[in-house]
C-alpha cells in the first residue's frame, strides 16, 4: 500500500507522454481504408497481440520492480510510477 498521499494522481505536466499511447489506441479502433476487415493499426503496423503487450488504463498508478543489485537491502523492491503504454519494442 503506498503511503504517497499524491500516488495514483498522474502528474498533467507529464501528459504529453500518453499521446503516443492514446494514437495506438485510436488506430487500433479505426479501419484501415485500404482494407476494411483489418485495423489501422495492423495495417501499419500487424496484428497486436494482447498476450505480448497488455494494455491497461493510461495514466494507472504502477510499481516498478527494482532489481536487487540497484537498491539497498532492506530497502523497497518497488518504485512509484505511472503507466503510460505497452513496451512494444520487448516481450513481456
């Protein structure tokens, strides 16, 4: 349970960086015009598959596990962040 009263609050100064995001999103609901049966998106770019890279709410308050040889021993093995999109570059 974090005890950061203003965790889970997306800071607005960082709000550009869902726009990339909210662009995916769009094209995966719009129709590609060149082929009505696929998605912008998988025009583009193939087919997503959710099981690779989930999606989640834009902006959802996350931990982010530090790797024991980055942090102390006693100390928190996670980092307070925000999510803002898949890793599409990795696999999950």
């Amino acid at each position: 349970v974090p005890t950061d009263p203003s965790f889970g609050k997306f800071p607005m100064h960082a709000a550009h960086e869902l726009v990339p995001f909210g662009v995916m999103q769009i094209n995966l609901l719009r129709v590609s015009t060149n082929s009505p049966h696929l998605s912008a998106w998988a025009q583009l770019h193939g087919p997503m598959d959710f099981t690779h890279h989930p999606i989640a709410p834009p902006g959802a308050a996350v931990i982010t596990h530090d790797k024991p040889d980055q942090r102390a021993s006693w100390a928190p093995h996670g980092a307070h962040g925000y999510y803002v999109g898949p890793a599409l570059q990795h696999y999950r």
